[in-house]
C-alpha cells in the first residue's frame, strides 16, 4: 500500500493487524529505496521519486551525456543490481530536438508515464521545443495501446496502416 492510501485509511474500519502489516511493508519499501538509491547514485543522476498506479515506489534516474538521454526507473521491489526495470532512450538532434529511440520494460505497469513525464521536464529544462519518434512495423502488433499513450501524453500520433508505419510528436507549445 502507498503511503498516501495509507494516512487515508480510516484507522476505526481497519483491522489493526492488517494496518500493521501495511505499516510494516512501507517501512521495508522505505528502506529498500534507501539502499537503492545509494547504489543508483553512485553512477547516475537520481531526477526524482515517484509512485505507480499500483502505489508502489520508484526511483527514477538518468544518464545524460548531451547526446544520448537515458531516464531509467528502479521498482524497488528488489535490491539494485546495476540495471534499471524501465527505460526510455532519445537522443537529441542538432534541431533542438529530442528523439525517442526505445522504450524498454514491462508493459501495464505504469511506468512509461512516468518516465514519459520526466523525459517531457528533461526537454523543457532544457529550453527543448520537440520530443519526436517514430512507430515501426516491430510495434505494429500493439500499435494501438502506443497511440492511446502518445495521445494521453499529448502528442501527435500519425499512423500509416498502409505501410504500419507511423511518428510522434509532442512540443512545449501543445503541452
């Protein structure tokens, strides 16, 4: 449980075992975060902590070298081992633009939003106009779960079914 559903719980309507327990498991998260992020912070820059739709916490953190941006995300859920749970990879453009190259993690968890919300303050931070990319025939078997998220993040979605092929693009004036 998050802790923000956890301070709404109605202490009288809860079995005071049952909110121990879920006191219990928050300060384990709490702690394995802690660890976590020692770990992480030693080789990228921590960007943020944030939590998913199934409240469970995440360290979000980048590798930037001013040519390739990557925003990576930590579930928390076990020890780091050095790789990340989520990913999205861009590059920038000489146009003042970034561009994503692969979004790498499992899917339904909510993690592409958040990283997706993070890469978009990445971009306005850095005075960036345009986040592009393009959706190619691999993806075209879930092409419809891509463009529900481009458009929930306020990009434009142009597809072509005729060659499943398609692009997006998302910029600060449309935010």
């Amino acid at each position: 449980m998050g802790f923000s559903k956890l301070l709404e719980a109605d202490p009288v309507q809860t079995d005071p075992e049952e909110r121990q327990k879920e006191l219990e498991e928050l300060e384990f998260q709490v702690y394995r975060m802690r660890e976590n992020m020692k770990k992480i912070s030693r080789r990228y820059d921590i960007i943020g902590i944030d939590h998913t739709k199934h409240s469970n916490w995440v360290i979000v953190y980048k590798e930037d070298d001013g040519n390739i941006c990557r925003v990576m995300l930590d579930d928390c859920q076990s020890p780091f081992r050095g790789s990340w749970d989520f990913c999205i990879q861009a590059e920038y453009t000489d146009n003042n633009k970034i561009h994503i190259a692969d979004i790498k993690g499992p899917e339904d968890q909510g993690y592409g939003s958040i990283l997706m919300n993070y890469l978009k303050d990445i971009a306005i931070q850095q005075n960036i106009q345009a986040i592009k990319g393009d959706i190619v025939k691999r993806d075209w078997d879930h092409v419809d779960r891509l463009e529900h998220f481009y458009a929930k993040h306020n990009f434009t979605v142009n597809l072509d079914y005729e060659n499943k092929s398609g692009s997006i693009e998302w910029n600060q004036m449309n935010r």
